[in-house]
C-alpha cells in the first residue's frame, strides 16, 4: 500500500464474523494511544428494513466521536435500494458517491466497515473490493473460525484484493482447535503473504445473548421478572432428561437458558437451583405459582412460548455468535480481546501510521 493510505476497511469472509466488535475494539485501542480516528460505513444494514443501522449510533457513541469523525452510509441495503437497482430502462443504474470516505477531515485514521462478506455490496459497486479501489484503501479481513479449511477462503480474499489486504484477523477459535491454528494456519497464511494480526479465542461473552433478545426472537409471553430481560444468557440446555439427569447436566453448564415442557415442574425446580438465567416453557403450559414464586424470589425470567422444544431450541440456537454488540459487558471483553491478542504495532507499521509523540 502507498504510505499516504490512512483510509482501512475492516471487512469479513463471512456475516456474523465479529466484524463490528473487532472495529470497535482496535478503535478504542488506538484511541488509547493518542490516534485521531473516525468511523464510517459506506453501506448500510438495514435489520428491520427500514434503512435504519442500530449499529451505527452505538459504535459512534461508544468511540465517543463528534460528528465530523463519522461518515454515515451512501446507502442502505433493503430490499427497495435492490429492487430500484434491478429496474431495465433507459437510465443509467445508480451510482452512490463515495468520495466523502476520500476526504481530509483531520483524523489521523478512518476506520470503515465493510459490508457483510466479500460479494455482498456488488450489485452496488459498494463491495469490500470496490470501496477499497474507489478510495485507495486498505484492507483487514475478519473470519471466523470454522476448520483449517478457512485457510481456503482467505487465500481466494487475497487473490481478489492483492496488494490491498494487508492482514487478517482469525476470531472466535475454539481452545481445542488453537495448537492447529497457531502451527498449521497462521504459518501457512504468513507465508503467502498474508500477515495474520490476530488469533481470538473464543469467548463466552462474546456469542452471549440476552434474554430480552430470546424473547423477541421466540415472540414469548413474559411470566414473570420483565425487568430482567437484560441477564446475558452463554449456553442453552434442554430439560427432557429426568430429573437426577437434569441437574448433573445443568451444574456443568453457566448463565443457562433452559427450554423444557411447561408441565415438566421437577426439571424447572432443579434449572432454577443451578446457573440459570432464563427457563423458556414450551407447549404453552403455565407454571405452577409454586415455580413462579421460586423464579420470583431467584428473578430468573420465566417465559412461555406455544412452540415445541425441538423448534424452539433450534430458534434459540440461531441467535448465538449472531446478536449484535450492544452490551457494555461486551464491549469490555472485545477490548481485553484486542489488548491480549491483537498485534496493534504492526498494524501500524502496515499502514505507515506514527503515533503521537505524547504517545510514544
């Protein structure tokens, strides 16, 4: 990359990578050291179709940036903005001006998300690639770890951005795959160029979800304790075991969500005497007021879903490493994450970017 590149695109391999928590978590150390920086992204995730990017506010807030550290989205990806595209007619297709990321505003560093994997964006010319070319950019990419087989993937990211992808971060590594990581993957990456910045381990924390979001995701009735909807849930278990089963099972596990029949009254009294943050009660049978009392007096949220516990456990498991970061327990562990394992100097030296003198 030419040394008057201070323009970097963090994008991912994949959705649900850790993109926008990595994002904040390098800002915010960087901030630490002195680094004027802001923060854009040049297309927007519209979640509810609205045009609107929950996420955007929070990092802008968290990073505590004034307004001319942000440059907001050209555009929004709804399904509008793809139809409007798709249109044959005489007219030449929108384009979407990017030349507010090329601009001089006084920071020291833009940091810009990138868009929810390496084709996403492409209808738009608004990809990892195109933003990167249009701007003269460059690149961190974000993967998640699956196999060694995203060694695979990241070799195709570099065939596709050359010179422009200077590192990547492997995250969420689970700890029985981290010896294969370290000595398989991250040599294997290095050698063909490609400067591995970072190897995360997994965190609980971090794939944690909450059980306000459980809720939403289930369309629950809400049994009891609604004012503690924000107790962050780490592992799902189901009750359909007996009940000396069932607390063996549950005393292994932490800040559990246990789905169970609403009429299995033993496996909730025994889920509500371990770490449990939430029982989800399906069939749609309610709660004897003797577990109401006890969930009451515990403020463990009890809530009641007319599913069946097959499905409804598989709806619940889709939420996990797929919620978005807005959690200030998060935000402390994405930031302890990046301190332990991210190598901040060398990002550095690959954009040619100097500290403060103040912070060296």
């Amino acid at each position: 990359m030419p040394s008057s590149a201070k323009r970097l695109v963090i994008g991912s391999t994949e959705s649900y990578s850790g993109k926008s928590a990595i994002l904040l978590g390098v800002g915010l150390q960087l901030q630490g050291l002195g680094v004027d920086i802001g923060f854009g992204k040049p297309m927007g995730n519209s979640v509810n179709g609205d045009g609107k990017d929950p996420d955007l506010d929070f990092i802008v807030n968290t990073l505590k940036l004034p307004a001319a550290r942000f440059y907001p989205p050209a555009i929004s990806l709804t399904e509008a903005t793809v139809a409007d595209r798709l249109v044959l007619d005489e007219q030449s297709p929108a384009s979407y001006s990017l030349l507010q990321y090329a601009e001089q505003r006084g920071e020291d560093l833009l940091l810009l998300e990138g868009p929810g994997n390496l084709t996403e964006g492409t209808l738009l010319n608004l990809s990892v690639a195109h933003i990167a070319a249009d701007i003269d950019a460059a690149v961190v990419l974000v993967t998640r770890y699956d196999s060694l087989l995203l060694v695979d993937r990241l070799l195709a990211a570099k065939a596709q951005l050359g010179a422009r992808l200077i590192g990547v971060i492997i995250n969420d590594v689970p700890k029985d795959a981290a010896e294969a990581c370290a000595e398989l993957a991250r040599p294997f990456l290095e050698n063909q160029g490609i400067p591995v910045l970072a190897v995360l381990p997994r965190s609980p924390i971090m794939r944690s979800i909450t059980v306000r979001e459980i809720v939403a995701r289930l369309d629950a009735e809400v049994l009891c304790c609604s004012n503690r909807l924000d107790l962050m849930v780490e592992t799902l278990t189901i009750g359909a075991m007996n009940v000396n089963s069932a607390l063996r099972y549950f005393r292994k596990a932490t800040n559990m969500a246990v789905v169970t029949g609403g009429d299995r009254t033993d496996i909730q009294f025994a889920a509500l005497e371990t770490s449990t943050q939430c029982l989800v009660l399906t069939g749609q049978i309610p709660p004897s007021p003797e577990i109401l009392e006890r969930a009451s007096d515990l403020e463990v949220p009890i809530v009641s879903v007319d599913s069946d516990t097959l499905s409804t456990v598989e709806r619940i498991d889709e939420l996990f490493g797929q919620v978005r970061l807005h959690e200030p327990i998060k935000v402390q562990c994405i930031q302890e994450l990046v301190a332990d394992h991210f190598d901040l100097d060398r990002l550095l030296h690959l954009l040619d970017l100097k500290l403060p003198v103040s912070a060296t």
